[in-house]
RNA sequence: GGCCCCAUCGUCUAACGGUUAGGACACUACCCUUUCAAGGUAGCGAUACGGGUUCGAAUCCCGUUGGGGUCACCA
C-alpha cells in the first residue's frame, strides 16, 4: 500500500510549504488507494511551540486534507509525534553503533565551533565534522560513555566511492561520498536528530513515498546511507520544486511572506488556496485552470510536474478567488460561508433575505471576504457615510432630489422594472441624462458613487429606507 | 566558496524533434453601461547565451551565464 506523510515540526505558523506538501502527498495517497499520515517532528526542544502542532492540525482540516493518521488520530503504528518514539530511536541508534556504521564523538558544541571558526579564519570553507573520534577504539568509547561523559552518535560515512540518489523527478543524483559529512545522530541530550528519527519513523510506518521540499535532497544520500545501515529497502524519493516568495528567494514566513493563517484571515476559500497551490508546479493535462483536490485525484502524474521553482502570486490567488465566489460556488453557499467569516471577524449582522440579496449583488465585486465589509457598509447601517465624491455629486442633484424624491414616494411599485421607467421618465422630463439624475441618488442611498446597479441597488434598500435617506442626504447636502 | 537542483512572456504555465511558441493573471485599449465591478473583444509580452546532434530544435548533448538550495548536537 502507498503510503505518504507530511513532517511537519511544530515551530511556528502553519506555512503554506506544509500545505503545499500536504496536497500532493495527499493527492497521490488517495490515487493510490493508499494512506496519508503526519507525523509531528518535535524533537527540537528549544524552537518547541506548544499551540504550533494544535494551528497545524487545524490547518489540515480547514484545508479539507485531514490525514488518515496523526497526533489527533492516532493508530496502530504510532505514535504520530516524534517525541513519543524517542527510545525508538535510540535502540535504532544501537543497531547503528554495534554493527559499525555510527560512532560516538566526544566533542563538545564548542570545541566544534572553535574548531569551524579556525578553519574559517584560515580561509578555508567548513568541511564538516573533521571526523577527530572517528576511529576511536570500541572499548575507550564505550568506557567513557559508561563513565558519564556527554557524547554524539555520528553517522560513519564511507570515506569513497558514491551515494547515488534516484528522484523520481530528476532522474539519478549522483553524490561523492568525500562529499558527506559525517551527520549527527543521536543528540547529546538523546534525542534523535531529523535524519535518524524521520527514516526510523517512515520505515515503522510504512512510509513508501517520500515527497518533500527540494531542501532536502542534498541530505538525501545521509539518509540512504542510514536506511541501508539498518538494512531496509528506500522509499521512492520524490523531491518537489521550491514555492518562492516575491523575491524570487524561498517561501518562507520569516521573510514576512503569508501564512495559511493570513490567507485565512483575509477571507480567501480553502479550495481556492488549493486550487491555487495545485498550479504551482503542476498542470491539468486539459489546461483547465479551475480544479479540485478530486480532480488533482484523478489526473496527477509525476510526469506534468515543473521542476523550475514557482512564485507565489497573491494577484492571481486573489482573482481565482473571486472566481471561486463566481462562478464556483452557490449563491446560498457564499453567504453562508461569508457570513460566517462575518461573525469570525466580530461583525454581527443576520444571515436572512436582506444580507443574501446583497451578497447577490456585491459579489463581482469583492474577491476575498475580508474586502466586503468595508464595500458592503452602508446597507446595514442607516448611519454610512458620504464620502467626497459623494458629496459633490450631491451638490450637483441639489435642484432635484426634493423632487425625485416626491416621484419615489408616489412610485406604484418598487421593484427595479417600475423604478428604471421612474428614473429614466424622471431625468427625460427634467431634461437630464440619465446618468446626472442617477449618480446623485446614488450618492443619496449609498455614500459613495461605487455601487451595484441602480434599480436593483433602490429595489434591496426598499421603499422606506431610500426616501428615508434620502431626506438625510439632502439635509448633510444642505449643512 | 564546495556540492546539488533548476532555466518558455513581469508572474503561473502549455508544447513530450516539425505549432504564426498556446492559455491564464497582471497591464493597455475598446465594447457593454447609471457609477464601480463582473463579462466580452483586441493588444503588449518569452524559449538566457554559445556550441554541437539532426533534413528540422523551446524540446537531445556539452559549455557559459543566471537563479535557487545546502553545507547545525534545526527540521
């Protein structure tokens, strides 16, 4: 069975990579009939952030790709958080250090920096670990570790010949062994590093397709090494291409790129994001532009992936967005849905009839919901604001407004057929363009010239409430 | 700097030896029109460079350049 997993360790805010990773080792599990896990690598204690792995999680369900295994679902094969496998770990460590193929070094963080810095100010370029206990007798390294003194457990790489690593994207990558460093292990505080801990994990779990960030396959070969030191088959490797920033540099959020938080937070739909995230680097075979996780289901191959880094747009997330709001979704389904972001954003106003005719009408209008508020205002307040425009425009409508609002007042019905032959009579009679009569009623009704239509605009604020302000737009206008 | 990956319009991409190099975002113009949008039409705009291979290269090979990544007791 196929099997895949995101690691993400929980440091920070849910990063769009996360979801970008989670997405295809999701799509691919599913296409497969196979699994999709996340294991959460904490086993740095000192970046741990205790609500990080919890926002994680809770991206992942937001985002609609709940894995079928993790911290909050766990099964047979877990636990699903690192730090729970530590002695795991450790007796894989064993293994590693019995058979030959780890060795225990004895120096302390600063003798490595000092010895680093040395080499730096003689000008030579860091080379790795100089492998000083690398050939320590068995007996002295274990005697001093049964003394109490702190240790390492270090990868013994081979000193010749290649490591080579076949990415089912890029072909075989060929790495010199002189190359490698021997990479730490096991931590002075017993802990695993990641190369030990994610391949003991991934091969306890079944892992059988490792797709990650492109970061990681330079350190790939240390990784096969450790697999074929333990004596377990490699995991397909599959390394993606890189989301960068504006930049051009990677996506990351320490450069003040958004997080799947701020997207959130700006009103943009979950499958829009995904929809988004599925065309960077991969295309539908049809060219089509708007597809779904279940689309990405049914025609992903390995074969209509681009290896040239990708640039995170938010222009484009932004219109596809409103595409989404559009053309994808219901009507019922868009006011929900932004009436729920709404009440998440502390703005109270009742999902019914009023609210969803004016959805109806803003909707080309707004492309993530975080703008509608602020275009939407003045149909549910009395009290909106006119704003310069709008107060000229209700300059100009002085000599009329009194009367248009009369005619308003007599109108037989209010409804946008009997309100469009009003207001076009009206401006006939007055011998105004259309347009002059309507720009300041639309000032009147709305504060602003921006606004949807005319007669749909009077038809949803209804009667009353038009000639109501109306009467205060007039005396504003006055003062 | 060593090593590794990558390279088509500003951006996301299509093309898997033969196309006027296609589409989308953005931008510009026009249409629609009561404003703002949405929508429609058109325009602008790319195979980084140099060598090969081939009847024929965006496509295959080599080099150059450029960009990115990685060189932690972080993942």
């Amino acid at each position: 069975m196929v099997v895949t997993r995101i690691a993400p360790s929980p440091t920070g805010d849910p990063h769009v990579g996360t979801a970008y990773q989670a997405l295809f080792n999701t799509v691919f599990a599913r296409q497969n009939g196979g699994k999709f896990i996340v294991r959460i690598e904490d086993t740095d204690r000192a970046r741990y952030n205790a609500t990080s792995e919890t926002r994680i999680l809770d991206m992942l369900d937001w985002l609609g790709l709940t894995p079928d295994a993790s911290p909050r679902h766990e099964d047979e094969l877990g636990p699903y958080t690192q730090s729970l496998r530590a002695d795991l770990h450790r007796e894989h460590a064993r293994r590693l250090l019995d058979a030959g193929h780890a060795y225990r070094a004895f120096d302390t963080s600063e003798e490595l920096d000092a010895r680093r810095k040395a080499a730096e100010e003689r000008g030579e370029s860091y080379r790795g670990y100089d492998r000083r206990d690398r050939d320590l007798p068995r007996e002295e390294s274990d005697r001093r570790a049964a003394a109490g003194e702190p240790f390492v457990l270090r990868l013994r790489v081979p000193l010749e010949g290649e490591t080579v690593v076949r990415d089912r994207l890029r072909g075989d990558v060929r790495f010199d062994n002189r190359e490698l460093d021997d990479k730490v292990l096991l931590k002075t505080d017993g802990f695993p590093t990641y190369h030990l801990a994610a391949m003991v994990d991934d091969h306890l779990m079944g892992v059988t397709h490792v797709i990650r960030a492109e970061e990681w396959l330079v350190s790939t070969p240390i990784h096969v090494l450790i697999l074929r030191g333990l004596g377990w088959d490699e995991p397909e490797w599959i390394h993606t291409p890189w989301l960068l920033g504006p930049t051009g540099k990677k996506y990351s959020k320490r450069r003040g790129d958004p997080s799947v938080e701020d997207f959130r937070r700006m009103g943009v739909l979950p499958e829009a994001l995904l929809n988004f995230l599925g065309m960077m680097g991969w295309s539908m075979p049809d060219g089509r532009e708007i597809f779904g996780v279940q689309d990405m289901i049914e025609h992903f191959t390995w074969e209509r992936v681009s290896l040239g880094g990708s640039t995170f747009d938010v222009t484009k997330l932004r219109w596809l967005n409103g595409k989404y709001l559009r053309e994808v979704l219901t009507e019922e389904d868009v006011a929900t849905r932004l009436h729920a972001f709404l009440t998440e954003q502390g703005v109270q106003v009742p999902l019914d009839d009023h609210f969803r005719a004016v959805v109806r009408l803003m909707v080309p209008r707004f492309e993530v919901f975080s703008e509608f508020w602020e275009k939407s205002t003045y149909f549910f307040t009395e009290d909106y604001a006119f704003n310069e425009k709008a107060l000229k425009l209700l300059a100009d409508g002085r000599d009329f407004l009194d009367d248009l609002r009369r005619a308003l007042a007599e109108a037989p019905a209010f409804d946008q057929t009997t309100l469009e032959a009003l207001l076009r009579g009206f401006a006939d009679s007055a011998g105004l363009k259309p347009g002059k009569v309507m720009q300041p009623l639309r000032a009147a009704v709305a504060g602003t010239p921006e606004s949807p239509g005319m007669f749909e605009l009077l038809e949803v604020l209804g009667r009353e409430r038009v000639l109501s302000r109306l009467d205060r737009a007039m005396s504003v206008a006055s003062a």
